[in-house]
C-alpha cells in the first residue's frame, strides 16, 4: 500500500492527499496513521475527511475515519473548527449524546423555551404566530392549547399539561 507523502512542521505532520488536499495530524500522533494510506471524502452535507480502508481477517473490507483513529472513540467526534482535515488532538473531542443536536427537545408542543422565558408559537397556514412569553412552559402550554382549539377546533392536538401536586 503506497503511503501518504509527508512534511513535519512545527510540531504538525501534513500528509498530502489527492486534488491538492492535505491532513494535518499532530507530529506524535503521526505514528499511529503512517502505514495506511489515506483519501479524502466528501460526505453529503459537504465536509471533508480523512480516510484509509483495511480488510478483516474475514476478508471483508472497511472503512476508517482518521480522527476516530486517533480518537480511539466510540462515539461521535467533532472538529472544533469545522475543518475535517484538521486532525490535530488540539481540534478533536469526543461528543457526549445529546450536545451535537440542533434543538433541545420539547416538552410541550407549541412551547419553545428562550432566554426570556417560554414562547407560545402556533402555526397557521406554515407560518408562526407568537402568542406571547411566560414564565413557565406549563403556563405557555395552555395558551397554546386555546389557541389551537379556536384555529383547528376538535382536531386540535392539545398538550397534557403536567400538574405536579407533592
């Protein structure tokens, strides 16, 4: 298998891939990624990474991302800077379930929780509508709720507010 050219500098090993690309990968770490060769991918949603395949002793092949390489994580592993090819240990961590995600969840529907507080936001015709911020989601849930039984009536899919009584 043909190795990846590379270059050492300040403490970075950059190894040169295909189409003027390359990888960068702390110099210490550069032991554990010399003997594969490495490609670069674009996934779908654009980004770019480092990759090597290798066969099992099945005989099957795989594929093997160089930042979970490094990583040695089961996980999912982010690059703090947006750059895939930016393999540095520096740049890499390991995600714990639920802090990538884009939106927290919600408890109640219509009910978005803000810095200010709890929005109730219904939706008519694809466009949102602010019923107004309260102080708790449970307060911002019954709104919703009148709100959506007067717009959509007996369809209205109503949130079962939670009264905690101790």
């Amino acid at each position: 298998m043909k190795q990846n050219e590379v270059r050492f500098e300040d403490g970075v090993a950059y190894l040169q891939l295909r189409h003027g690309k390359e990888v960068m990968v702390d110099e210490v770490a550069y032991p554990l990624v010399k003997d594969a060769h490495w490609c670069a991918m674009r996934t779908v949603k654009g980004s770019v990474y480092a990759i090597t395949s290798y066969k099992t002793s099945d005989g099957k092949s795989h594929m093997m991302y160089m930042h979970r390489l490094l990583m040695k994580a089961e996980g999912s592993i982010r690059h703090k800077n947006g750059e895939g090819l930016d393999n540095r240990l520096e740049n890499l961590e390991v995600i714990v379930r639920g802090k990538n995600a884009k939106r927290p969840k919600r408890r109640y529907r219509g009910v978005v929780e803000t810095p200010e507080g709890f929005q109730a936001v219904i939706r008519t015709d694809f466009v949102p509508t602010v019923l107004g911020t309260f102080e708790t989601a449970e307060e911002a849930a019954e709104i919703y709720n009148k709100a959506a039984t007067e717009v959509y009536g007996d369809k209205a899919r109503l949130n079962v507010i939670r009264t905690d009584v101790c």
